[in-house]
C-alpha cells in the first residue's frame, strides 16, 4: 500500500514539475481594472484599503444604524463618488471598479441590492 502512495505521491510531483510557468501561463487569467476616477487620493493606504476596506464599510455600516453616526470618510457613497468609471457613472459592470477586483478575487458583494452603485450628482450645498 505505501509503494502505491509513494508512486501516486511521485507521479504527482513530476506533473506539478513539468507545469508550464511561463509569464504567458501567468496571463491567462485577466488582472482587475483599477482605476481612481476622482480624487487626488483614498481615505486610507492602498495596501490597507485592499486588506480592510470591508471591514472599514462594515465599521461605518454599524456606527450609521446603531449609533445614528454619519460620516463620510469610510461611507459606500463616498467610495462610490471616486471610483465610478466616468464613462457609466457606476463601480459595477464588465471594468466597474468594484465588480473587476471581486471577480477576480472570485467574492461575491452585497452591498448594491440596497445601495446605488452609481455616482450622485452632488449640489454645491451638499455637505462631503
């Protein structure tokens, strides 16, 4: 039985080996579209705004419906005023900012069957 499992265990090794590892096997799968539309830069990092931004909407998710607590800096809307493609107004789509990186990342979102993903248009008096 272990000859048997080393020889499956060896097979395996010599197929995983002869893998092709060529920058054009790398491109198979297409990378996210990352475009910032607005604005000179993000509330936060970009190393950290890829690591927590969910946790960050999540935080301010809480803080607005248990604490009645608005603000603007980490809010769905705002992220969606910078980063909607200027061409259809909105983070989803085929290069939607949002819908590209999750795609890719192969995670579902639910934040837009309540919220708009598209860009407002914003009064003078409107407060940021």
């Amino acid at each position: 039985m272990t000859r048997i499992a080393a020889g499956i265990f060896a097979a395996l090794l010599a197929v995983a080996g002869s893998a092709d590892t060529s920058p054009r096997q790398a491109q198979r799968v297409p990378l996210p579209v990352i475009r910032i539309e607005q604005g000179e830069a993000c509330v936060a990092p970009v190393e950290e705004m890829r690591r927590n931004h969910m946790a960050m909407l999540l935080d301010q998710r809480d803080r607005t419906v248990r604490e009645g607590i608005r603000t603007t800096r980490f809010s769905l809307k705002n992220c969606v005023e910078c980063h909607a493609s200027r061409k259809t107004g909105s983070v989803l789509g085929k290069d939607g900012f949002c819908s590209s990186c999750h795609t890719y990342a192969a995670v579902s979102m639910d934040c837009f069957e309540c919220h708009t993903p598209l860009r407002q248009s914003r009064t003078a008096s409107a407060p940021r």
